[in-house]
RNA sequence: GGCCCCUUCGUCUAGUGGUUAGGACUCAGGACUUUCAUUCCUGCAACAGGGGUUCGAAUCCCCUAGGGGUCACCA
C-alpha cells in the first residue's frame, strides 16, 4: 500500500503572506487535496529576532482567505505537534545530541568576527566562501580555554565528502559535489537550531512524504541530505517549484507593487481568482484550459506538469482573470462583497435590491472590488455635473431641448419607469423629436450620469426611479 | 567568484524527432451597441546563438551567451 500523503506549509511569520509563499501554500494545499493526504501548517519562528505572533496571525488569517485550510496546525492540533518551531526546542535538542555524540556534528567557537575576516579573505582571493572546518579538530585543552574565555559555542554538522543527490519532481535528477557545501551551523550560540537543521527534525518527525517549496530552497537541500543521512532517515520527496519574479526578471520585492496576499485582498481581487491565476504561475492544465475552478485545480494537478523555470508576476493578466471571475460572481455576492468598498467610499447605501442592481450594472466594467467606488459613484450624489468638455457638449446641442422636453412628457405618462419602460420611452421620445442615434441618447446620458461613457442607461434609469430622471432632466430645461 | 538550475511570441504557457509551432493576457483592427464595458471575429508577435546526432530537430548531445538561485549563528 501506498503511504498517506503528508505536505506542509512552513511560513516564517516575519510579515505578510508573501505572493511567492502563498503560490507554494497553493500548490501543496492543492496537491495535498488532490491525493486525500494531509496538509499540515508548520510556523517557522526559529528568528526570535523577526518572528512574531502578530505576523503569524496575519498569514493564518491570509491562508483563511485564500480557502486553504490546514488539517494539522496552529489553532487546529494534531497528533504531531507542537506546530511552532519555538514549542520544539527540546526535541531539536535531543537530535543536535544525538549527531554530537554519533561525530556527525561539533562545536565550533568561532566568533562573527573571525569568520567575518575569514570570509573576507575567501572573496579576496578568489576562493569559495564556506567555513574552514578548523573548529572540528579541536582538543579537549583548546576547547577549555574558549569556553574559559566566555566563547559560546555554535554547533556544526560536518559536511559529507561525498557527492550527495536526490531526485526532484519538478527538476530530475540532482546532484552537488561535496565542494559545493562546507560546515554549517545547526544550533546556534544561544541553542535555538537553525533553518537546515529544524527543517529535517520536523519534516521527518512528522513524517512528511513531499516536501513541496520554492526554487531557492535547492541549493539548501544537500544540507538537509546530509542531516538527513546522519541520522539515518529516509528522504521524502522533493518538490521545487518555479520561482515569481517581478517585470524586471529579479526576485519579486516590494520595489515591484503589492507582493503580499492581503494587499490584493484589500483592493479587491476574489481569492478564488488569486488561486487561478497563482496556480497557472509554473503549472499548466492538460486541457489548455485557463479559468479553472478550485475544484479542477485539484483534480487535475500533478508535478510532472510543472515548469523549471521561473515565471513573471503579471498584473495585467490577473486583472483580466479578476475581471472574469467577478462577471461570473452572482449579484448578491457581489453586492455583499462591494459592501466594504462603498461604505469606505462614504456612500449612503440603499436596500438591499437596489444594491444589487447597482452593483450588476457596473459588474461589466470592473477588473477589481474597489474599482465600484468609481464606477458607482454617480448613483450615491445628488450632484450631477457633466464631467468634461465632451460631455457638455452633448447638452448644448440645437436637438437637446426638445430631446428633453418630450422625454418629460413621455416621463409623465408612466406609472413606473423601469428598464423596459423606459426604452419604450426612449423610441417614443427619437419617433416624437426626429432625433436618433448620439443625438437622442447621450443628452439624456449625460443630464442623467454626467458622463459620456458609462453603464447602460435602461439600468442606470431602473435604479434612478422616475423622481430622480425628472428632476435631472427638468434642471437641464432652459426656459 | 564556487556550486546548482533555467532559456518557445512583450508576459503566462502547449509541445517529449516529422505540427502551417497551438492557446491565454496585452496591443491593433472589425462586428454588436445610445457611450464605455462585456461578448464575438481577425491580426501582430516566439523556438537565445553556434556546433553536432539523425532521412528529419523547439524536442537528443556539446559549447557559448543570457537569466535565476544559493554560498548567514534568515528562512
């Protein structure tokens, strides 16, 4: 029988939830779903200088948004926690002793300094930067007078001489030269472990199958071999994934706009429409498809479609997909959704209905949740102004005034005015006038919205109701 | 600089020896329409370069160039 699929998210709450991380939480939440295995939620806070509860919150509270949820992890459990790095440091413990004793591993008393000035020199000449391994034949004597001296030690994993490799899902077969890595440190002067070395305690210790991360976690992963083979533990899989970069090709960074999930949350891009497009970032439907449902991500998704290579964060690829997925998104949703929006726009919101009816009329023309304070914003003033040189123009046609005039009148003899109504309207208004085309509608656009371009006017008119487009108009009658 | 990896339209990508190199976004043009938007149609646009292997290479091998990652008591 198969073993049960067991994948993790492992953030350092040290900020938001990165777009790069959030791709990586997707992939192995999606990959976890797709296989009925386990998703586990690891929190990474070994730099207690960066870590803190405040960023964990926020990444649990993106991940929610995002709809991936976690079967084992912070504020749900599970039979292999504690599910924070800093609630472990007794069992990293028990293994640094264990790789101290068994000579895998030794204390080193180096000072920042020294291997600063030892770095210096590497560069200098021309030599690979890595560590010397001079603390590894230290004696019992030389060891005293460090620690005589009030050095604290850091421990050392000895880098194997052979070369070590493994296969990746994504990349093949992998393999580094024992050139490639020197000594690392495992557990750092004050005892908190380091990155490569928590990484495979928890990995292996909560038997995780796939360890599925991003691409600039390759180079560290002969290390984790080589804790790994000391300790004499079988290897999960690996999983690299393609790297997000920004338009400039480089890692992408806060130089290149929004890079964290809740800054495309508030602007208002659907996390639905963020999990397609992320996924689309380095993966690729067999069937060509692009607008894929959570629900065929899962089905559908497997390693062997994924790309080496990185791939560029594309904006404008993610406003069309938004764009598509709020089409899509019902009225009442929607409304629900722009609520916020609106309220911060200051707005004096109107029932529900109506909400919903204004909402659907600017649906068409909105990339993303926020843009529905501009685009809405003629229904919630009192103020209507044409807003440029064009539009005023419309106003000052020879053709406007009887326009307007008959329009009163046909306005006059409904009960009430309605989409349908008020197309009938409309066809009277072009019969009684002679007017047509441009010259019979925009009059009518512009003394109602102000604009020349926006959403169909037998929508903007439903919403208005028959009070409203007679007071506009009749202020547009000159005498 | 050492080590590892990557390279198809501007961007995301399909493609696993024989295709008019396909799709999507963007852009341009057109249709629809009272405007914008939506929708639909059409178009522009790519195998980094050079050597091999082969009857035949985007697909396999080598070299060059470019790009990315990493070399922390960060993760």
């Amino acid at each position: 029988m198969t073993e049960q699929v067991r994948v993790r998210f492992a953030p350092s709450p040290t900020g938001h939830l990165h777009i790069g991380n959030a791709r990586t939480a997707i992939m192995n939440w999606i990959f976890a779903r797709h296989s009925n295995g386990v998703f586990v939620l690891r929190v990474e806070d070994t730099d207690m200088e960066r870590s803190s509860e405040v960023s964990e919150k926020s990444i649990l509270q993106d991940l929610r948004w995002l709809g991936l949820d976690w079967d084992e992890g912070p504020e749900v459990g599970g039979e292999y926690g504690p599910y924070r790095q800093s609630e472990r440091l007794d069992l990293y413990k028990k293994y640094t002793e264990q790789l101290l004793k068994s000579g895998h591993a030794y204390h080193c008393y180096c000072t920042p300094e020294e291997l600063e000035a030892e770095k210096k020199q590497a560069l200098a000449a021309g030599a690979p930067v890595m560590y010397s391994g001079r603390c590894r034949t230290l004696t019992q004597e030389q060891k005293q007078r460090f620690e005589a001296e009030g050095r604290k030690p850091v421990v050392r994993m000895k880098y194997p001489e052979q070369p070590l490799s493994f296969t990746d899902l994504v990349k093949g077969e992998l393999s580094f030269p024992p050139e490639s890595n020197g000594d690392f440190v495992i557990v750092r002067a004050d005892g908190v472990p380091t990155y490569n070395f928590a990484v495979v305690i928890d990995d292996g210790l909560m038997r995780i199958s796939h360890v599925v991360r991003g691409n600039d976690h390759v180079s560290n992963t002969p290390r984790q071999l080589a804790v790994y083979h000391a300790l004499g533990w079988n290897l999960p899989a690996f999983a690299h994934i393609p790297m997000i970069l920004g338009p400039d090709r480089t890692r992408l960074s806060k130089r290149h706009g929004a890079t964290s999930v809740d800054m495309y949350a508030q602007q208002g891009y659907l996390p639905e429409a963020l999990i397609n497009f992320l996924s689309l970032l380095g993966w690729s439907s067999e069937s060509g498809d692009e607008i894929l449902s959570v629900q065929r991500l899962i089905e559908e998704f497997d390693f062997s479609r994924v790309s080496k290579s990185p791939a560029i964060f594309d904006v404008e690829k993610l406003n069309w997909m938004n764009g598509v997925y709020i089409r899509e998104t019902d009225p009442a949703r929607l409304a629900e959704l722009c609520l916020p929006y609106l309220k911060k726009a200051g707005y004096k919101l109107p029932e529900q209905p109506v909400l919903e009816k204004i909402v659907a009329a600017v649906a068409k023309s909105m990339e993303r949740l926020e843009d529905v304070i501009a685009r809405a914003e003629l229904f919630f003033t009192d103020d209507i102004q044409p807003e440029n040189e064009e539009a005023a123009r419309f106003l000052n046609k020879e053709t406007t005034q009887k326009v307007f005039w008959s329009f009163l009148r046909q306005l006059d003899r409904i009960e009430v005015l309605n989409a349908d109504t008020f197309r009938k309207i409309m066809k009277t208004v072009g019969q009684e006038t002679g007017v047509i085309g441009k010259d019979l509608w925009m009059p009518v656009r512009i003394a109602l919205t102000g604009q020349a371009h926006g959403p169909e006017l037998p929508a903007v008119v439903e919403i208005f109701g028959k009070q409203r487009c007679y007071r506009l108009i009749k202020s547009r009658i000159i005498e």
